[in-house]
C-alpha cells in the first residue's frame, strides 16, 4: 500500500470510530440524557448548548493554531485523550449544572479532533484531484462513524440504560488515538516556529477574511450552519413533544441522516466537475435547507425517514466540497488557521439561533420554528448565487494566470 493511501485509510479510520462514539455521546447521552433524565426545558437545552458551543469555539481556534504548528497527526492524537475524563464524569454526573459542565470540557478536546481530521488531508496528499478525494473519503469514514453512532447509543441505551453510552466515548478515543498516533506525515510543513500566539492567530484569521473565495465559502457555511442553530435545543423535544416517541428514535433516525450523509460524501467525486466551485456549493447550501425542511415537515415517522436521508445525503456532499475548496484556496502555511476559523464559525452559526430559538418555538411551536431554519438556509443560499457566479469566474482568471505558455 502507498505511505499516502495507508495514511489516508489510518485518517479515515480514526475519524469513523472517533465520530462513531462522538455521535452516540452527543445525540443519546448528552441531548437525550439532559432531556430524559434531567428533564431540560427548552431554555436549558438552549443554554447547555450555548456553554457547549463556547468551548468548542475556543477548542477550534487553539486547534487551527496548534496544526500550523505541530501538524493535525499530534493535535488529533492528544485532542482523543483529552476527551476520555469528561465523558466518564457526565456518566455520573448527579445534577444538570454538574452535566453541562463535563459536556463543555469534552466539546473543549472533542472540536480539536474534528478540526485535526478536517485539516489532514494536505498533508497526506496533493493536487485538486487527490483533495476533493481525500476528502471525499474522510469525510465517508466520518460519516459511517455517524450512521452507526445513534444506533450504537440506542442499542446500549435500551439494553444497559442511558449511562452506559459514555463508554462507547472512551473506548472510541482510545482506539482513534492509535490510529491518529500510527500515521506517518511530514509534520516539518507545519510551522514549529514559537512566535507570539496571538499574532499567529490573528495573521490566520486575517487570510481568512481577507481573501474572498475563502470568505464566501466560510459565510455561505455559517449561514448553512445558522439556520440548522435550532435543532441543537428543539430537535429531541421535536421527537418527545410532537412526535411523542422515545428517545431511541432520535437515534435511529439520526442512523437514517447518516446514511445520507455517507451517501453524499460517496457520491460527490462522482458529481459533474462543475460542481466543486462557489456556484456547486450554494446549490448544496439550497438543497440542505430543502432538505431539512422535508425532514420535520410532518409528524408522521414514514415522511420523517426519508426526510432525515435526504437531508443527510444534501450535507453529506456538502461538508466534503466546502472543505476541499477551502483547502484550495488556502496557503499551505495556514491550513490549520482557516479549518480553525471555518469551524469557529460553524459553532458561532449553531449556537446565535439559541439566544430567540426558545422564544420562537412558545410563539410559533416546535415544529415551524424547525422549518424556517430550513427555509432561512434555502433562501440564503439561492441569494447567493450571483456572489458565487462572479467568484468562479475569478477562480478561473486566477488559475489562467497561473499558466505559462510553452516556448514556441
């Protein structure tokens, strides 16, 4: 096997079971465990997540600084073990103050992981090709994690009860640490100088937002990730007080929004070429708010399944494409720093929705406050288009520019 593919296999392997435990912890144990077994109100489940979400933003941007320094290999490595006590301790945590604050420390380590993994594939391979199928691959290894994940948490939840699923965590950390440990990479491309923290971060954030593909392709995500802010609160009340079913059908239904999403990543180096540029991605962005909205459109379970697949399946291509065009776009020097920055945003985007998510859903009920984040996604997205048309249009004058003419 090729060093670039058995790393690429060791990366894809480390983030299917990383996410595989992840996806269990977060969906059944922690948002159906503080609403189970806690009884959270919606105002309690917007704030959890508000204190969850500002730990992973300070997890993503120290992340994002630490790969341009030490490379993705050591930050996911070291990020997997840091996860491991908080998850024991929301095992046992006795209150819901006392939850909430082991939920915030793993969201503190576990951003780092996602970040690291989003990061690797620059350094394993090269070329727009090879990224888009990195990627691609990655992301499919991420998201098998995912399928498996809530059904994994539903199948421990129902035989051991609820406390049980933080172990699915420790043992996946463990083993995502190997495999991240057992990569070979040239982490000399990473920076290793010791300059001033802050100025290295803010010199990345400065690229990011300074360069206007890089800062079309991170918006566009955040507004895709904004409008998806109120299923962090309202999603398991979704399933408990409109649907009226049991917490295990979060998780089966997440397994369908998994495949899906395994489907997409499969599926996008298969697509048109056309479709890895600006105008690709806002219609992945309008395709995602459509299907959201045919996810919780209706109470009924046989409309919600294919709801949550195609919903899973729109993201699925998604993630991968967004990542691989910032990938393009952006200095090898500070990878680490945009991926930071695209995933800070992506927390910022989920977590604004829940300063009026509580309020909208007692004036407008759970259901429709659901669908116009999906219809808020949609609209965005086919707004964008005409900034995404001129944006290509520039990517392709930048890359003829690129090109000498052969000596005559």
């Amino acid at each position: 096997m090729h060093p670039s593919d058995r790393n690429l296999a060791l990366v894809a392997g480390a983030r299917f079971i990383s996410r595989l435990g992840g996806t269990a912890v977060w969906i059944v144990g922690t948002l159906g465990g503080a609403a189970y077994v806690f009884d959270a109100t919606p105002s309690q489940l917007a704030a959890m997540s508000l204190v969850n979400g500002l730990a992973a933003i300070v997890g993503s941007l120290a992340a994002g600084l630490l790969i341009d320094r030490f490379g993705p290999r050591k930050v996911m490595m070291w990020a997997e073990i840091g996860s491991i006590p908080p998850v024991l301790w929301m095992m046992v945590a006795p209150s819901l103050p006392l939850f909430v604050v082991g939920s915030a420390v793993f969201s503190l380590f576990g951003i780092p992981t996602w970040t690291a993994g989003a990061s690797f594939a620059p350094f394993i391979t090269s070329g727009r090709k090879q990224l888009e199928r990195a990627n691609s691959i990655i992301e499919t290894g991420s998201s098998i994690g995912f399928v498996l994940g809530p059904s994994v948490g539903a199948l421990i939840e129902t035989r051991f009860g609820i406390q049980s699923v933080f172990w699915v965590m420790a043992v996946a950390s463990v083993v995502a640490a190997i495999l991240a440990w057992s990569t070979r990479i040239d982490e000399t491309q990473a920076e290793h100088a010791s300059g001033n923290a802050w100025s290295s971060l803010t010199a990345g954030l400065k690229v990011a937002y300074s360069t206007r593909t890089l800062r079309y392709f991170i918006l566009l995500g955040t507004a895709v990730w904004f409008g998806f802010g109120a299923f962090e609160a309202l999603e398991s009340l979704f399933y408990r007080d409109v649907v009226g079913v049991g917490v295990e059908w979060l998780g089966w239904m997440s397994t369908l929004f998994g495949l899906g999403l395994v489907t997409g990543a499969a599926l996008l180096p298969r697509l048109p070429k056309a479709i890895m540029s600006a105008r690709g991605l806002a219609l992945m962005g309008m395709f995602a708010g459509l299907g959201s909205i045919l996810y919780v459109g209706s109470t009924e379970l046989g409309w919600i399944a294919p709801g949550a697949f195609v919903w899973g399946m729109s993201m699925g291509a998604l993630e991968p494409l967004l990542r691989t065009l910032v990938h393009i776009d952006s200095p090898h020097e500070y990878v680490g720093r945009i991926v930071g920055t695209l995933q800070w945003h992506r927390t910022a985007g989920e977590l604004l929705p829940l300063a009026f998510v509580p309020t909208l859903a007692v004036v407008l009920g759970i259901q429709e406050t659901l669908v116009a984040g999906g219809v808020l996604v949609t609209f965005f997205a086919l707004g964008s288009m005409i900034t995404a048309r001129s944006i290509d249009r520039q990517r392709v004058r930048s890359l003829e520019s690129e090109i000498v003419p052969e000596a005559v």
